[in-house]
C-alpha cells in the first residue's frame, strides 16, 4: 500500500460518528417550546442511555472512533455529553433559550473547530499549540449561527440584534474555553461557562448603560490613574511581576467602573490580605517547598482566576438593572478569593499537615485538596472581613452580606473539592481551579439574591 493510502487510512475521519451522533440530538432542543422542563430532562437522560449502552453497539467504524476517543483519554465524553445537557436545562428551566443556545454552541462548535481545524490546518494558537486559528475561527461561527437560531427558535420574544450580539459573544467565550490548555472534558467546561456567560448578557440592557453613562467618563479617568499608581507600587513592593501588574491593572480598572472607589476597596482588600498572608512566615513554607514562587510575586495568571469573575459582575453592575444583586456577587467573589488565599497559606505556614476533604486523611500541607482548622478558620475570617467590608460601604445590606459570605465559604469548599479530585489527577490547574470557586461564589450569591 503507498504511505499516502496508508497515512489516508490511519487518518480519523473529520465527522467521527459520535461527533455526529452528538450534533444530530442538537434537534432535541427544538423541542423546548413544546416540552416543560421535566420532560426536557428526561429526553436529555435518554440521552444519556443511549450514548452509554447503544452508541458502542453500532457499526465498526463507531467502535473504532470509540476506542481511538479512549486511548486519548476522551473516551468519558459520550456520557459527559449529554450529562451537561442535562444540568444545562436543570440550570436554566425557567430559561430554556440559555440551555438551547450553550448547547449549540457546545454541539456544534466543537464540531466545526474538529473539521475546520483538521481540514485546514493553519497556524497554531499561541497559548495552545494544540489547536489552530482556522479551528478557533469555526467554532465561532458555527457556535454563533446555532446560537441564534435556536435562540430565535425557543425565545423568539428577544430582540434580534441583541441574540446576535450575545450568541456572539457566547460562542467566542465557549472558543476560548475549548482552546484552554487543560486535561478536563470540554464537554464540562464547554457548557458551563458558557452557560453561565450567556444566562447574565442576557441581563444586560442599553438602558442600564445610558443611566449610567455620564459618570463613566470621569470614572474611567480616575480608574486608570488610580489602578496605574497601585500597579506601580505593587512592582515596587514585589508583590506582583511585570505581567501580574498589567493584568490587574486592566482588570481593576474594570471592576473601578462598576462603583467607583468603593467596587474597587472591595479588590484592594483581596489584594492586601492576601499578600500580607503571603508574606507571613514565608521562610519557613520555603523551608518546606509550599512557598509561592518568585517570592510570592503573583502573575498574570494568578490576576486572572482570582479577580477575573469579580470584573466580569462588576460589569455587569452598570450595564443591566439588577445593580444590587451584582455588587453581592462582586463581593461574594472577592470575599471567596480573600478566603482560599488567606487560608491556603496561613495553613501552610502554621501547620505541616493538613486533612484531604475528601476523605480526611492527613497528608501534607500544601498539597491539593488540603484543609486545616487554622487554615479554614483563617480564611473564614478574610471572607468575613471582605463581606464586612461590602456592608460597611453600602454595596449590600446586611442580608447581601450573609449571603456574599456564605456564598464565599461553599466557593472555598468547591476549591478543595476540586483540588483534591480534578487537579491532583492534573486536569486541570490552580488557576482554573480558583476561577471555578470565585465564579462559583459570585454565581451563587447572584442566584440566591435574584
């Protein structure tokens, strides 16, 4: 046989019979105008009957792109599928256009970016070498397209200008998501996300920004001067790189437009806290190898998972008219980063030995999943502090307090979860792991005060 014929042999095919398999129950979510959403789910969980027990049934080549899909370590998909599809219409019953359209964009941009990418090729992505702009460039617009029509289909009350704009900017969130390079399914991280993303854009009005408007032109100025002087002084003090200062800077500048001076004490509180606990007893973490790297200086990365969701709700403060419920996100976000900081490392520098939460065994501290008592209690307390300190400025009553800081607590317990589970296994990093318990606080305290 030539190489050519062989290679062509041995080459997957572009539309892998579960990808198409997949897209084809995309026509379920048709089905939603008609359908309350008890039975929806239950379609949903035939679903997943047949992904589980029929799909390996079928022909030869399915069995084989099943194999190849487990020897890649993919193999968990069929039944992560239509599980998503399931917690997506659980999320957002009372909003089933959110659940149609993340699926869409779950569905059928992954599969476009499978084909577009493996078809075309092109140059590759500079955070992820693994997957390509012409992939990137399919999701997109085959995640914007279903997006909308199914959008338009299940909610055709929406203006539509305004689901082009958020199936948009869903899609392209869902392609950032996929394109992270991480271990974890993307028929998980996928949904989710972009779930989540879409479910708030949809809360945004004009109306809200054009109340709003003629205090952002003084606003933006004082934030970048204020943010520009604290980046300054961070660098000076070396409590952040190069990189972590131009990130916060972009990203505190954000959250200062959401309510001015007082949206951004809430962050600076995060910041100075967390740094102090960085700082306590970091001779002796290094001594024992938990210390934070280049001396505890954060980066970029570390900006992003921690003030990421914060700017994201900040945002949204002034762009839809739910401000109230916003604020306590924002400081339900911040109150969470507060916490899992202070406690990681106040427990690393007072104890060597920690409790995995998932099963109480000691192990050593600093390791994934690890909680202590002084560690807990500790970041107990910088939640609170936070979410005090939201109550003493007026961004949330007494009553948003209570939730920002239970909210903040659960997000704390996620962390560990998810520590001593999805990262331990490495699929996934802290930094994504600090974003999920951040947005996971925030989404919480907005939910329960919606």
């Amino acid at each position: 046989m030539p190489v050519a014929a062989a290679n062509a042999a041995q080459r997957p095919p572009l539309f892998a019979p579960r990808k198409i398999v997949h897209i084809s129950m995309l026509v379920l979510a048709f089905l939603f105008p008609i359908l309350p959403w008890v039975q929806a789910a239950g379609c949903a969980v035939l679903v997943l009957l047949f992904n589980v027990f029929l799909l390996p049934q079928l022909s030869g080549d399915s069995r084989q792109s099943l194999r190849r899909d487990a020897a890649a370590g993919m193999g968990t998909g069929v039944a992560l599928y239509p599980i998503s599809v399931v917690v997506l219409i659980l999320l957002y019953r009372h909003h089933l256009h959110v659940a149609a359209a993340a699926w869409a964009i779950m569905a059928l941009g992954d599969g476009m970016a499978s084909v577009s990418g493996e078809a075309l090729r092109g140059p590759t992505l500079p955070w992820n070498r693994r997957k390509t702009w012409t992939g990137f460039a399919g999701f997109v617009a085959a995640g914007t397209v279903g997006a909308y029509v199914l959008t338009r289909w299940v909610a055709p009350g929406i203006p539509g200008d305004k689901v082009w704009m958020v199936s948009a900017a869903g899609a392209l969130v869902g392609a950032l998501v996929e394109t992270v390079p991480i271990q974890l399914d993307d028929n998980v991280s996928v949904p989710l996300v972009t779930g989540a993303f879409i479910f708030c854009a949809y809360l945004m009005e004009r109306t809200a920004l054009a109340s709003n408007w003629p205090y952002l032109g003084r606003r933006i100025i004082l934030a970048l001067i204020v943010n520009a002087c604290f980046a300054t002084l961070a660098l000076v003090l070396k409590t952040v790189s190069r990189s972590g200062a131009a990130a916060g800077m972009v990203l505190g500048t954000a959250v200062y437009l959401g309510y001015g001076y007082k949206s951004f004490l809430i962050l600076f509180a995060f910041f100075l806290l967390g740094s102090m606990a960085t700082r306590m007893g970091y001779a002796a973490k290094a001594r024992r190898g938990v210390a934070e790297r280049r001396g505890g200086a954060r980066g970029w990365r570390e900006a992003l998972a921690n003030t990421l969701a914060g700017a994201f709700f900040s945002i949204l403060v002034i762009t839809s008219h739910h401000e109230k419920a916003f604020l306590v996100a924002l400081v339900a976000a911040f109150a969470e980063a507060a916490g899992d900081t202070v406690s990681s490392e106040i427990g690393q520098w007072i104890s060597e030995r920690a409790y995995l939460i998932t099963t109480l065994r000691p192990v050593p501290a600093g390791v994934d999943g690890g909680i202590s008592a002084g560690g807990t209690l500790a970041g107990l307390l910088a939640s609170a502090l936070v979410a005090g300190l939201g109550y003493s400025l007026g961004l949330c009553g007494i009553g948003g307090a209570t939730i920002a800081l239970a909210a903040a607590f659960t997000g704390n317990l996620l962390d560990s979860l998810l520590g001593a589970t999805v990262e331990q296994r490495g699929l996934v990093t802290n930094g994504i792991v600090n974003f999920a318990g951040t947005s996971f606080a925030g989404g919480l305290a907005l939910a329960l005060t919606l």
